[in-house]
C-alpha cells in the first residue's frame, strides 16, 4: 500500500542521508587545523637546507598536537594551528605558522609551560574562533591576551621586583600609573582603599561576564572594558562617578597592571619569587594612591561635576597653618559622611595608623612657622541669632541656607559632624583670615571686614547645626 | 575410514558454501520472504518485529492519517540512546572534569560534536514529537474503546521525556545547567509557599525536602552530577523502557491502530486483499474468543483492507527512519548544541531560563513558583490523563476531529483561547499583578490566584461550556486540548523570546540592557 509514495520517500531520504553523511564525514577529516599542518609541512620542507633537518620535516606527521599541563590544569592544543612555534625556520613566516618572539622559549620551554598559561583563550579549543574567543557567543571566560597587554602574563610568576628592567616594563609602568592617579582612593584593593567604585581585588581574572560589555567598542572582552573605561569612564559605565581620565596609552599601561591583579594562582613550581620587600610608602605616595584622584595638588578647591559638589583644597596654606595635626586626622579617619570623602581609619578604608600620619605629615610639609593671629573665641559673648543674619546675607551665597552646600555650590557642606566638632577657633580664624586656593575670601579685617565680634557670632550659629541635622533627621 | 573422512570433508566444504544462506535462513527461520506464509512467518518469528501484527490495516500506512509522529518519536529515541552511548565513552560525571570532558568531546572526539548535536537535538525533537503524536491521537479519537489506559501511560512517557531531557541539559556543567539547576531546584522547593502559610513547614518540610534529594545538598555542586547522571542514563531510560514496552504492547493488543468504523478505501487502496485475497480461507473467520477480550480485528471485523506488514508496513517503517535519520542529521550539522562558560556561581546569568520547552512553565513560575513549577503542571498532567476517562462517546474514532462540528469546536476554541490568553498575558504584562497592587498581599492569595491559574480555570469552564452547548463530552475533549496546545506553544514563546533580565518584557533580543 502506498508502495510508490514510501518508495520515493526512502529512496529519497535515503540519497539525502547518504550525501549529507559524506559531507560530515569530510568535515570531520578535513578541519581547519589539518589545512595549517599541510601548509606548515611544504613550507619547512621548502625551508630546511640541513640533511638532518629536511629529514625532519619531511617526517612531520599531520594529526591533533596538545600538551597536557597536569599542575597546570590545562590541555592546549594551540600548537594545532601555531604548528611552526619552536621551529626556528620558521622566524619569519606570517602567522599561524611563526615562530614564537623573542628569546621566551627558551627559559619557558612549551613542553613544561603550554600557551594558554601566558596567552589565555581557549586552550582545549581546535578552531581559531573559539580558540581565541573574542567573541561573546563563543562563551569562553578569558579570552586571548591581546599583544599589548602580554606584559602583565609575566607578572603571574614573576615579582616586579624581578620585571622592572628585563622585559616587562609595562607592568612596572602601569604600576606607577596605578599608584600615582589615586586609583584607591576609590577602590579597595585588599581591603584597603576607598568605597565608591569596585573592589579590584581579581579583576585580572574575574570572568568578561563580570562586566556589562554593551557599550564596549572593540573586542567584547574585559581587556577592552578596561582599556576603554579608562579613557572615557562614562562610556562604558553611563553612571559612573570615575574622576581619572586617562590617555590611550596610559590607558594601555594601566590595564596591563590592573590585568596582572589575579586571584587564581599559578602552581608553586612555576612561580619565581626574589625577596625583595616592598619598602612602606611614604606619605608622598600615599598621598598620590589615596587622595590624588579627588584632591589633586590640593592648593585648589574644585567644583566637581560629577560628585555635584565642591571637592576642598586640602593643602591650601591657610589651611595647613591653621589646622593642627590631630584635627586634621581625626578628618582623614572619619571622612564626610554623605560625601564621597571616605573614612580612612583603620577599620574602614583600611589605612594603618602609621600610614595616616604620614599622610598628615607629607600634607603639613610645607606648613608656615607663623601660626595665625588667635582669635580668642572663648573671650566673646555670642549670639547666635545675629550670627544667623549675618550667616544668611554674607555666606549662604556659598554654603547654602541651611549650610548644605552640595549641588550648584562653592562652599563646601557646614554642617557635617567633622566641622561640627571642629575647634570654634578653627572656624573663627578660617572665617576671619579666609582660605588661599579657594573661593574663601577672608571675612576679617584684611578682607571684607567683619568684626570679630560677628565672626565670632557667626560660629556660634554654624555650631548649632549639629543639633538642627539631628532634628531633622528625627523628624523624617 | 576414508570414505567417512571425505565424507565429512565434503559436508564441511558444502556447509562453508551455503554459510551465507543458512546464516540468513536461520536468522529469517522461514526462508525467505516469498510466499505470503512466509511473509507473516518473518513477523511472528523475529523478535523485535513481532509486536507487529501480520497484517496490517490500509488506514495505518495513510500517510495522513498518523503522520509517522509516534514512529519519529521512536526514531529519535532511537538516535538519542546509540549518540548518548557514544558520550558516555568521554564523559565523566564530576564537577571538575563534566564541563572539560565535554568540551573535548566537542573539540577532538572524532564527530563528538556532531554526535553531541545530535544527542541533543534528538532529544528535544523527541519533545516536539510527543506532543505532536499526542495530538494526533487525541484529535482522531484514539483514546477510546480499551484504550484508555494506553492513552496514561503515554502522558507518563511524555513527563519522562521531559524529565530526560532536564536531567540532559544539567550535565555539562556550564552555566545553562547550573542556572537550570537552581531554577529547578527552587520549584523543588516551591511547595513552601503552601507549607509555609499553613504552618506545616515547621513540621515536615517537604520543599526542602525535595529540593536537596534533587541536589544531593542545599547547593548545586559535587553531589549533584552524579545524581542527575544517574537519572539521566539509569533510572528515568529504564522506566521509559518498560512503559514504552508497554505502550506498544498495549496498542499490538488493542489490533493496532485506531481506524474509522466505516473504512471506505478509495484509489489505490480499493480492490487490494478482500476476504478472497490472502491465506486464509474465505468462508471462515479467526478470532482469539478464549484469549483476548474486546473488539480486536480478528473479533470484530474481518481481514477486509488489510495486507502483509511485510514488506507494506516494513517499507514504510523504513522511510521514515531515513528521513528521520536525514533530518537530524542535517540539523546537527548546521545548528551546534549550545555550550556556555564553566558553571560559575558568582555570575548568575541574567535572565536565568530554564531550557526552552519549560519555559512555558517558567513564564507561570514568575507568577507563582509553585503554581507554575508543580500546581499547574501537575493539573494540566492529570488533566489530559482523565480526557478518555470524561469522554467515552464511542462514535468517530479514527476520524481527525470527528466531524464538522469537530473541526469548528477546534478552530474555535483556538482563536479564543489565543485571544484570551494574549489578553491576558498583555494585561499583566502592562499593570503588573496583585503584588505590584497590594505590596503586602498574602502570598497564597498570589498562588491561587495569578494569570497562570486564571488561564487554567478558563481552560476547564470553556470545555464545560463547549460540553454544555454541543452536549457531547467528545467535542469538550477537542477545546480542552487545543486549549493545553495553544497555550504550550505561546507561553514558551513568550518565554523564549519575550522575557529578558529580570524576567522583564522586551520585544527582542537586542532591546536588553546588558551586553
């Protein structure tokens, strides 16, 4: 029954099976791999002139080459493509078939050290696409090191200390960038650092689906993420609050370093360790890795567009002279709370107590022998509401009606717990002798003539603030 | 002596001459199939054939009439065991080694990729076929008169079916499984919901329960592959053995196929065997009175349009299982098996979806964990299970859709069962439900009461409905069906294609915020 119609459909189906079993079977036995080994195989045949050598070329045998790292934990097969690796005839051929740069191989011979170790990708993979994995479909955590940032491959073994001068400038130089643009001052980096931005600790080999890669420009892969987030933050991030901008080639350096920050940790054995200690850091260096990004040279106060506030000149000389060391560190432990200024004390950014005091006295260096004229404020009967109508007319313009500052501002917030417990004499003198680097005009004699009297009246009222924010904030 | 030695050395040089003919004799045991003695003696005699009746009813070989659904879901299984074997050879079944085994599977087993596409998209045609075999039978009556139960045990090989295709997609161990395996074992754990308003989950916790006999602990990791791969190779093949053993057996019992009462050949098929035709005598009629109950062939009717299973059913059988073969060989040749990063627990994905065909119920999940991942689908389950159980009119069997006004009841229960359930997908999509409402809303309220439920309880009052104006059960079994079939297909639709990050509505792929 229906003998025609079943014929025609077997017969059919089978024809169609049997042609589409041959083209499978020739895609197996004809990969992309095999293609290179042939070519690679002609070309060492044509390039060897030795007896012994063209010997060994012509016994070249096509078929899968890896390398199984045991402690290592990988399989590479890149050598499928990468045929022509360690031959040395092979110095000036194009790629795949090259011979590796360098003098590498030497001191990390392939057998003991594979490829993916330095190069990451895919190493069990056998075709260039997944191999490499640049590509966000080809689902693969760490793609290819792309050349320019293969510095920071060296740093999985080697200290810097051992890198500075033999090849791996780069990290060293990244290093340098990553200390002096202030990167912790907004990240942690072993428990020590600022809170704004992400902790960094295994960035370097945190997998590229840590990162949202949709605004990412070049390969979708955390190398570009990085590189380019470092040249325009808020490309990559739209809301980020990243101070630091960087050049492209800064950017290239930087993430060579950032890259070199790993969490996974290649085997004892292949790890070359000098015993160099890093010295401490002086405050000058702390200075830069911790307050720079925000501060700068700190002579002048910036109104920042993104934290939509004034950002203090913390090295302003008035500042220095007036303030004494014990204040302003007890401002650097504490931070402002509701700013983006960190509280770097011990248990919370990290900073040790030593590191804290040298950071004071690298910021007081320069600190003028003459100390202000005092005020006397204890000497004056205050008034506060007077202070208040003062308050509104000469500072408000600044800081705000109810000493908030904030957005659209020049002064900075008053109101602040660190403020509110500063000296009274510290905030007279301030007011009265002003703040060179910064929009603070002094108010007193030299200046815009308050009497003492009313600064002094004004502080009384910027005193109570403590208790208005307290209210305040019991009464939302 | 000599004599008997040449003898003997005759016979061996005979024997050794006629190897490939006795071989083959005694393979056929009757010979070859020349004679229509011998052509039934080749069914009854081989094991694997004689599940097979003799002969075979014209109506089973219409190509129209079965579409070779179950056939091809047999066929698929048939690939999906032999491909599966081969994978066992390289897979290993830990957490270290399960993501690279099959990564070199893919890369340097020779065909491993191939042999891995086809493992995989066999199994999920499986899914597709079932669905579609199950249609048919439903929308020719073939669930009546004995063969109720056939119809049970073959929503049971579908549950199976969909089980061994989960417990597949968890074994790689890259982040498609591991996401799978959480969602998964959440709805494990979804019977809290209830537990927990009751106030039972104090005493016997039974979610939690479930949830860690899924993973072998509270997270999936060590213990969990061996598991899954021993219900995945072990116990759910073996169970799906013996009731598909069953299922056949059942269908060889109740005289094959189903076909109509009143069988009109027509064409080619008309003035083919007739009680003249064939080994039997005309004026006698066989029947296995002592043996068999109920109205088999043999019983009821005569051997009238019916001819030799070899080589008429053989043939067919046969085309089928090339273009079968065919098919999924080309499709795994061009689609390959998706395969993501190693499992990785820090990094959820986002949106975490189950693998496409629960995503149906994964949409329902959202509504309501418990609901969607055992309430619903457990009804829906026991639902169809009872169709043949509800509707008993013996009339139209082996006729698609019964009669005119089958067909209409089956248009229009689709056309309203797409309107209503679009709507109502539409509506919470756009207002949200109770919890966006009421954001301090009883949970259970939101159990018993979502789209998902809602959707359901509509399904059953449309069929009462339908009952109720055409006054026959038949014509409430083709809405409720359609209904179940719409809704498979638009909720894992909308599943698939609809819901990003957060589960969130978009109307494509490219709208999604992130990468």
């Amino acid at each position: 029954m229906y003998r025609k119609f079943y014929l025609i459909l077997l017969l059919t189906s089978a024809i169609v099976l049997l042609a589409f079993s041959i083209v499978a079977t020739v895609k197996e036995v004809t990969p992309e791999w095999k293609q290179y080994q042939s070519e690679y195989k002609e070309m060492f045949i044509a390039k060897a002139k030795d007896p012994e050598i063209a010997e060994q070329a012509k016994s070249f045998q096509i078929g899968h080459k890896q390398i199984y790292l045991n402690t290592l934990e990988r399989v590479d097969r890149c050598m499928n493509c990468h045929i022509g690796v360690d031959n040395p005839l092979m110095a000036g051929a194009d790629h795949p078939y090259k011979q590796h740069s360098g003098n590498y191989l030497d001191n990390h011979p392939i057998a003991k050290f594979g490829c993916t170790v330095c190069h990451d990708g895919q190493g069990r993979a056998t075709n260039k696409k997944e191999a490499h994995a640049t590509d966000l479909d080809t689902h693969w955590d760490t793609p290819i090191l792309p050349a320019k940032y293969i510095e920071s491959a060296c740093a999985r073994c080697h200290d810097k200390e051992m890198l500075k001068d033999s090849g791996a400038e780069k990290v060293a130089q990244g290093e340098m960038l990553f200390r002096e643009k202030g990167c912790r001052g907004c990240h942690k980096l072993a428990g020590v650092g600022g809170v704004l931005g992400k902790a960094l600790d295994g960035i370097g080999s945190q997998p590229k689906h840590y990162f949202s890669l949709r605004h990412v420009e070049g390969d979708k892969t955390t190398y570009a993420w990085l590189q380019e987030h470092f040249v325009d933050p808020r490309a990559i991030v739209p809301d980020s609050e990243m101070r630091v901008v960087l050049n492209g080639e800064e950017a290239d350096l930087l993430t060579t370093y950032v890259l070199t920050i790993k969490t996974d940790e290649i085997p004892k054995q292949y790890r070359r360790i000098s015993n160099y200690k890093d010295t401490p850091a002086d405050g000058e260096s702390l200075y830069k890795m911790y307050c720079i990004a925000c501060h700068t040279d700190g002579k002048y106060s910036i109104y920042d567009e993104l934290f939509k506030r004034t950002i203090p000149a913390v090295m302003s000389p008035d500042f220095i002279r007036t303030i004494d060391d014990a204040f302003l560190k007890k401002i650097i432990n504490d931070g402002r709370k509701d700013t983006q200024m960190t509280a770097w004390k011990p248990d919370a950014a990290g900073l040790t107590d030593d590191e804290l005091n040298r950071i004071v006295t690298y910021m007081t260096r320069n600190r003028s022998g003459e100390k202000p004229a005092p005020f006397g404020y204890s000497n004056f009967t205050v008034n506060k509401k007077s202070g208040q109508e003062i308050y509104d007319v000469r500072c408000a313009s600044c800081h705000g009606i109810m000493a908030r500052a904030g957005e659209g501002y020049l002064g900075i917030d008053l109101t602040n717990p660190v403020i509110q417990s500063a000296d009274p004499e510290f905030l007279a003198i301030t007011i009265r002798d002003g703040r060179k680097g910064t929009t603070m005009v002094p108010f007193g004699a030299k200046g815009l003539k308050l009497s003492d009297q009313d600064i002094a009246d004004i502080v009384a009222y910027l005193r109570t603030f403590a208790q208005m924010k307290h209210n305040q904030g019991n009464m939302k | 002596m000599s004599e008997q030695e040449k003898t003997g050395i005759c016979k061996f040089i005979e024997n050794a001459k006629n190897l490939g003919c006795n071989l083959c004799g005694s393979y056929l045991r009757d010979g070859k199939p020349d004679s229509d003695k011998s052509r039934s003696a080749i069914i009854f005699n081989n094991f694997f054939l004689h599940i097979q009746g003799v002969k075979t009813h014209i109506n089973t070989l219409r190509p129209t009439y079965t579409w070779g659904m179950g056939l091809i879901s047999l066929f698929l299984l048939f690939f999906t065991i032999v491909s599966g074997i081969l994978l066992t050879i390289y897979y290993s079944p830990s957490i270290e080694s399960a993501y690279t085994t099959v990564k070199d599977i893919k890369y340097v087993v020779f065909a491993g990729n191939l042999t891995r596409n086809i493992h995989k998209w066999a199994g999920e045609g499986m899914i597709i076929f079932v669905i579609l075999h199950m249609a048919r039978v439903l929308y020719t009556s073939s669930y009546k008169r004995g063969r109720e139960f056939n119809w049970v045990i073959g929503i049971i090989l579908l549950a199976i079916t969909f089980f061994i295709n989960f417990t597949g997609y968890l074994l790689p161990w890259d982040q498609l499984s591991y996401w799978a395996l959480v969602i998964g074992a959440n709805i494990a754990k979804s019977p809290n919901e209830i537990t927990d308003f009751l106030g039972l989950t104090q005493y016997f916790d039974m979610g939690s329960l479930q949830k860690e006999m899924l993973l072998g602990g509270t997270i999936p990791g060590e213990a969990t592959i061996p598991r899954v791969y021993f219900l995945h190779i072990m116990l759910l093949p073996l169970i799906m053995f013996i009731f598909l053993g069953v299922h056949f057996w059942r269908i060889r019992k109740d005289g094959g196929l189903t076909r109509p009462d009143e069988f009109e050949p027509k064409g080619e098929e008309a003035g083919l065997p007739t009680k003249k035709g064939g080994i039997f005598p005309t004026n006698k009629t066989y029947g296995l009175m002592e043996l068999a109950k109920g109205r088999t062939p043999a019983v009821d009717k005569d051997i009238e349009n019916t001819v030799l299973s070899w080589p008429n059913l053989l043939r067919a059988e046969m085309a089928v299982f090339f273009l079968t073969f065919a098919g999924i060989l080309i499709y795994s040749m061009y689609m390959d098996a998706p395969l993501k990063e190693l499992a990785n627990p820090l990094i959820p994905e986002n949106p975490a979806k189950a693998p496409w065909y629960f995503l149906g119920l994964q949409e329902m999940v959202s509504y309501s964990a418990f609901m969607g991942g055992i309430g619903l689908p457990t009804l829906a389950l026991i639902g169809l299970g009872l169709i043949p159980y509800l509707d008993r009119e013996p009339h139209y069997m082996g006729i698609w859709f019964s009669n005119k006004q089958g067909k209409a009841v089956a248009v229009q229960s689709f056309i309203v069962g797409v309107v209503v359930l679009v709507g109502l997908l539409v509506a919470t999509v756009s207002y949200g439900w109770f919890r966006n409402w009421w954001p301090d809303v009883p949970q259970l309220l939101i159990t018993l009461v979502n789209p998902g439920t809602i959707w359901v309880g509509f399904m059953m009052a449309y069929s009462i409905w339908t009952i109720k104006k055409t006054n026959s059960t038949r014509m409430g079994a083709i809405a409720l069906f359609t209904m179940f079939l719409l809704s498979y297909i638009i909720l894992t639709y909308v599943g698939t294609e609809l819901r990003g990050p957060n589960w969130d509505f978009f109307w494509s792929h490219d709208q999604w915020p992130i990468h």
